[in-house]
C-alpha cells in the first residue's frame, strides 16, 4: 500500500491489507502437517530462531504442547554465529516456553567444540541436530537480501552449523545471483540446499513456516523444510516486495525490533533496498541500533579498503571472511565509482566515530539528512520505506 503524504514524501510498508490474520485451526493444521512428516514422534528436538527474528515460536510451541507431551521436546535455539548475554539468554527462553514443563534448552554456539560432522567431510552442526530425534525446525519467510529468502530451511542449517560452515556458504553473497526474493540460481540458496540435503540423508526433519508482519501471523505451512518454503514464498513476496517504476532520488528505510538493534541487523534495510535507488541517490536509514555496529568483524575490512575495487582485491587475496559481503555491499554502494549512493544514518545508538568507521554520514533527523543531501521532496521523487528489514522494494528493470 502506498500513502502520499503532505511533506509529498509516499510511504510504502508490507501489504498486511491484502490478508488476515490466521486462526488456531488453520496453525494447528500446519503443525499437524510437520508432525506428520516426522510420522508423530513420541520425543522432538525442536529447533527455532534467536531474538534476531521475530519468529512467533512461542505460538507455534503452544500448539505443539497440545499434541505432543512438552516433558519430551528439547529445544535448540539456532543462533547461527550471533551470541548474547546471560540475561537476554534468559529473558528469550521465559518468553518462549511460557511455563511449558519443557525437557531441555540448548543455544548453539557456531566455536564450540562439540559440534559433529552432519556427512564426512561436507560441514558440523550442533550435536542435537543429528541425533537419535526427528527435528522440527520453526522459521519465518521474508525476503533475504542475498539468501533469497528466510525460513525453516535457513534455521535448520545455517542457523545451527559450525562458523566455518556459515563462512563458506556466505562468501557466495558476493556473487550475482544473490539477490533478495531469488532462489532459482542463487548460490547461497543452493547451498543451505545441500546442506538441508545433507542432513535430511540421516534425520528425520520437517518444519513448520510462518508468514509474519510485524507480530501478525498471516499464513502458516507445515512439511517438509523445503516443501514449506516453496507454500509460503509466493506469499512472503506478495506481502514483502513491491516495485516502483522509476528508480527514487532518495529512500528512507525504517527498520526496528530485532531487525534494528544494531547496524549489523540494520544493515539488511538499506540492502534489501538499494535496488529502489538511483546511481548518486540518497539512502537515510532510521534505526535505533541500541547495540551499536554489533557485531563488527566486517568493519576492519572497511578500515582497510576506501574503495570496492580495493575491498574486492582485499578478499580475493587473503579469501573470505564472515561479514565481508557487509563491507563489500557498502563499499560498492557509496563508492563514487560504482553507484555513489550517499549513505546516512539517524539513530541514537550510532556514535560520530561508528559512522566514520562504516563509511556513513551520522545525521540528527531524517529531514536534516536529506536538506545535507539537497533533496526536496517536492521535486524529487522520495519514498519513506516501513519495516524495511523485511520490506523489499526495487525499481522496475532493477
């Protein structure tokens, strides 16, 4: 949906008039449907998303509770190569069981040493993963900016295997056909693919899917990982990507919740995103980022590399490392050589010497970075793009 308002700024946000919510009975089928695949086991290990999705786990287990005993589901929270507090740890796992006499709880930890190989030589996962239990994974479909999409089918394999394995499988993010909402052709999808192919050879595995905006269930699957994320994409792309005809001057992106706590998560706004915007065109990125850069591998890279072609150079000598592809995005965004995009960032978690760092342009409100970018919405074309972590838009021909 589309509202031009009077500053002439036109707002888009995810197309939640286009569905209503679901009901219990249609998430209870799509629970039934994976317990099915998995030929109703006695015992589950069940596999959800960490805080950084706002995956609603915490229904779907509520559903499961009445159709399996929760004394014999073991939880494992897939945190991919994200770590958190004692306390954060804590507070997710409260608001996720909700007083169910769960058996167990486990976070993954992508360094740990206990991780096991899936097949020979192919990648490690988290022990419970491959063990004696069938797995049900819990995901969430939305646009991805280089996996093409989330899902049960991510949370199964990248979220629980070993840092090296996540490495491997993003270093493909530098390649063409990682583009959001692709999935024939994409290197990363085909990737996890195997991956999920690996594991499925000797696991038992289903999943149950979940369309959300923002904490709004509106589409649910259940079956096998892959079954499910080909049920809900068509739905994710119609409630998540929009095309605009012209390529804008100038995008705001919104983004908050999990998807704005720092610029590492923040940083999926202005690349799901970039495809709306002209060559030497403006991007404002409206976020909190209460935990600052986050996680923040990827900056060295920018310290060392002004420029794409020396960022590129840079990985292609020395191979690649895990948040290169943030490093290299930026950089071949706000390059004068490549797309000369300026880049700016309004949110109070963001120091002065954060954005130096990133390459950015700290600024005190939205309309202070765009009078610094000489951008009037009333003569050029402005879009202000609402929770633009999961939000896609691209210009036609883009």
């Amino acid at each position: 949906m589309t509202i031009r308002q009077e500053n002439h700024i036109i707002t888009l946000r995810p197309r939640l008039d286009l569905f209503r919510p679901i009901d219990e009975v249609l998430l209870k089928k799509a629970v039934n449907n994976a317990l099915q695949c998995l030929g109703k086991p006695q015992a589950l290990t069940v596999v959800v998303n960490d805080p950084q999705r706002q995956t609603d786990s915490p229904r779907v287990l509520k559903v499961l509770s009445h159709l399996i005993d929760p004394a014999c589901i073991r939880i494992l929270i897939a945190t991919g190569t994200h770590s958190y507090s004692s306390d954060k740890m804590r507070n997710f796992e409260l608001k996720l069981i909700q007083d169910l006499p769960i058996e167990n709880i486990q976070w993954h930890d992508s360094q740990s040493n206990e991780l096991v190989p899936v097949r020979p030589n192919r990648w490690r996962a988290h022990p419970w993963l491959v063990g004696d239990r069938p797995v049900l994974g819990i995901g969430s479909v939305e646009p991805h900016y280089f996996a093409g999409f989330t899902g049960v089918h991510k949370t199964l394999t990248i979220g629980c295997a070993a840092y090296a394995d996540v490495e491997s499988n993003h270093a493909s993010a530098l390649l063409p056909g990682s583009r959001p909402g692709r999935l024939a052709g994409n290197p990363v999808f085909e990737g996890i693919s195997q991956m999920l192919e690996d594991l499925a050879a000797s696991q038992r595995l289903s999943g149950v899917n979940l369309v959300q905006v923002g904490s709004t269930i509106i589409d649910a699957a259940g079956g096998t990982p892959l079954s499910v994320l080909k049920a809900l994409a068509p739905i994710a792309q119609e409630a998540f990507m929009q095309e605009i005809g012209v390529p804008a001057d100038a995008i705001i992106v919104e983004t908050a919740g999990p998807l704005g706590q720092s610029f590492y998560q923040a940083d999926k706004a202005i690349m799901n995103n970039q495809w709306a915007v002209r060559n030497s065109g403006v991007i404002v990125l409206s976020a909190p980022c209460e935990n600052g850069i986050g996680q923040d591998h990827f900056v060295k890279l920018l310290v060392q590399a002004p420029t794409a072609s020396t960022a590129k150079d840079i990985v292609k000598r020395r191979g690649y490392r895990l948040g290169d592809h943030k490093a290299v995005g930026i950089r071949m965004l706000t390059d004068p050589d490549c797309r000369a995009v300026k880049v700016f960032a309004v949110s109070k978690g963001l120091s002065q010497a954060d954005t130096v760092a990133i390459g950015i342009i700290k600024a005190l409100s939205v309309d202070q970075a765009l009078s610094a970018a000489k951008i009037n919405p009333t003569r050029h074309r402005v879009y202000r793009i609402l929770n633009a972590g999961n939000l896609c838009v691209l210009a036609k021909g883009s």
